[in-house]
C-alpha cells in the first residue's frame, strides 16, 4: 500500500463530514471521484456509501493522514454488539439511521462561500438550519432541483455542475434555528440561545442532553405525541421530509412553550384521533406505540422534565381505564398493551 498512497496530503477541518473530507482530497489528488480513494485504500465496492471506524487505519495510511485526523469526522459508522450500527457527528454516536443524512446532506450556501467543506452537523437529519448564518439549509439543487448527494464530486457543486455557493438564502424561523443552536452548542462553545421559541428553562433543559438523547427527545415529543402523524405507524423510525421535519420542530416548540399543560392536549387529541374518549383499556392501548418508544428510549435520569408529567398523565389515565398495574414502584407503567 506504500507505493500506492496520495501524492497530495489534505488536510481535515475540525467537524468536518468524512464524505467532504474525501471529496476534497481526491480533488486535490485529481482522482475522478472520492469513491476511487475508497476503493483502492480499502477495497470498496463501487456503491459503498459507509466509512466504518475499523477501517480508518488503513485509509489514513493511504491518504496520509493520521488515525486521530480522520476517527473524528463526522459520518463515520461502527457496529455496537446487540445494539447495531452507530454513526459519529460532532464527536457523539448516533444509534438511528433515521437521526442520520448517510446518503445526501442540506448545505449552507454562506457556509461554502467562508470555507468550502461539507460541516459534519449537515448529517443531522433534524437539522434544518444553520446557527452560524440565521438561515435555512438547502436539500435541493436550485438548478436541477435534485437531492444533495453525499456521492458527488466536489462539496461546492451539484452533479450537474451548479456553484452550489450561488444559492440564495433566508431567514429560518426561531424554532428551527433554535434546535440548530441546540446540536452544536458543544462544538461551536456557547452558542446565544435568546430565542422566542420557547422558555429559557426547557432550552436549558435540552441543552444539557447528549446528541442521541436531544434526537430522541425531539423524535417522542414531535412524532409520537404529534396528532398529524398516525399511530399505526407504531414506534418504528423512518425518514422525514424536510417539511415534515419542520412541522415536527414546530410541534416540540409548541408542546414545551407551556410545558406540562400542552402534554395533556397532545396525548388526549391523539387519543381521539381514531376513537372517542371512553376512559377504558382499549383507550389505554391506542398509547401502545407511544409508550413503547417512550419505555425504550427516553433515558429517565437525564429527562425528569419529560418522564415526571408523562408518567404522572399515563398513571391517571390507566387508573381512569381500571387497568390493573402489578407493579407501581418500577418506571415502566407496565400497562395491558395486548
């Protein structure tokens, strides 16, 4: 492999997406496209569209970067025994996919014109909007109005060639500027969080969570208790639409600017989505996916100010159905979900 490095060593940028970073050098390096450097340092197939963790020695061997440059870009993958693949942005693991831009990105086209390199926070899927800039991210190409692929050849351009940097762009609303501030108030410092979009308690509040946990939050309190989305799409995570992830923003916004009160609006109107109110346990059981998702995912220590009102509301509805908890003295409610 010695005789085969770059000739040219390209040099990583703090944050910066792995998938940028491979662009680049093999620009530098006048290669057709990154995929070539994947393909001859770690012999990937052509539709390979991941950088596993285990693999970054040998591909900073032959790009001539150091293993430490390269293990902290964002969009590389490993694989966590019981627990599946997990996916590195701005230094914290991500344990969804659907948390994860892996195949195409938003970009911010002020970004580009400062410094041309993909930002690794472009692969939050919940990320909308740039901190830096006030404005909204772009997923399309103005031009040939196609998706952003991760696969191009060069961060600046589209595939049909457009100067991505010539984009114009606008002021974001607060609520998605605010969530923006929110992923990356650890790798950009204090990030100014005067914001209308809810009160200065619940920003604090999700400031102090981990990456995972600030999706997963946004993901319970702006899908499952969100009445636009249907219940019998059960717990399972899937891919929103970049307008789906603006309503979804808006909606975490709305239930924590008067928090816990709305939390009893969201759950009663998703109640009685399909079904009038009877206070019974097939009403219980229309929550199943919600609680689901909530036993699973919603760490109790580092969200009270989630868990205390839901499990408060939960226990007074399952008392109302007459649903009998064999348990009361374990968090998991324990409910009849069959």
């Amino acid at each position: 492999m010695e005789a085969y490095r770059l000739i040219k060593r390209t040099k990583p940028y703090t944050s910066e997406s792995v998938f940028g970073f491979l662009m680049r050098a093999a620009a530098a390096n006048h290669y057709h496209s990154h995929q070539q450097i994947l393909q001859y340092a770690i012999d990937a197939g052509p539709n390979k569209q991941t950088v596993e963790l285990a693999q970054i020695s040998r591909l900073g061997t032959y790009m001539r970067n150091s293993v430490g440059e390269l293990a902290q870009l964002s969009g590389i993958t490993r694989h966590v025994s019981c627990k599946g693949n997990e996916w590195k942005v701005l230094g914290e693991w991500l344990s969804k996919t659907s948390f994860i831009n892996a195949r195409s990105a938003p970009v911010c086209p002020q970004c580009l014109r400062e410094a041309c390199f993909l930002r690794g926070e472009w692969h939050l899927s919940f990320n909308v909007s740039c901190w830096k800039h006030k404005c909204a991210l772009i997923d399309r190409c103005p031009e040939c109005k196609q998706k952003l692929l991760l696969s191009r050849r060069h961060p600046a351009f589209c595939d049909c060639m457009f100067d991505l940097r010539h984009s114009v762009t606008s002021v974001d609303e607060p609520e998605a500027l605010l969530v923006a501030s929110l992923f990356c108030n650890r790798t950009y410092g204090s990030l100014n969080y005067d914001s209308t979009a809810m009160p200065d308690i619940q920003i604090e509040n999700l400031a102090g969570l981990t990456l995972d946990g600030l999706c997963h939050t946004l993901w319970f309190l702006g899908h499952h208790l969100n009445s636009n989305f249907s219940l019998t799409r059960g717990s399972a995570l899937r891919k929103l639409t970049f307008q789906e992830t603006r309503e979804m923003i808006s909606h975490v916004c709305w239930l924590l600017s008067d928090w816990p009160a709305r939390l009893e609006q969201a759950l009663t109107k998703k109640i009685a989505l399909r079904h009038r109110w009877a206070g019974n346990s097939s009403t219980v059981r229309l929550l199943g996916p919600v609680q689901r998702y909530f036993d699973t995912h919603i760490e109790p220590s580092a969200l009270k100010f989630i868990v205390i009102p839901y499990e408060i509301y939960m226990r007074r509805l399952v008392k109302s159905a007459g649903v009998r908890l064999p348990r009361v003295d374990t968090r998991q409610l324990e409910l009849d979900l069959i």
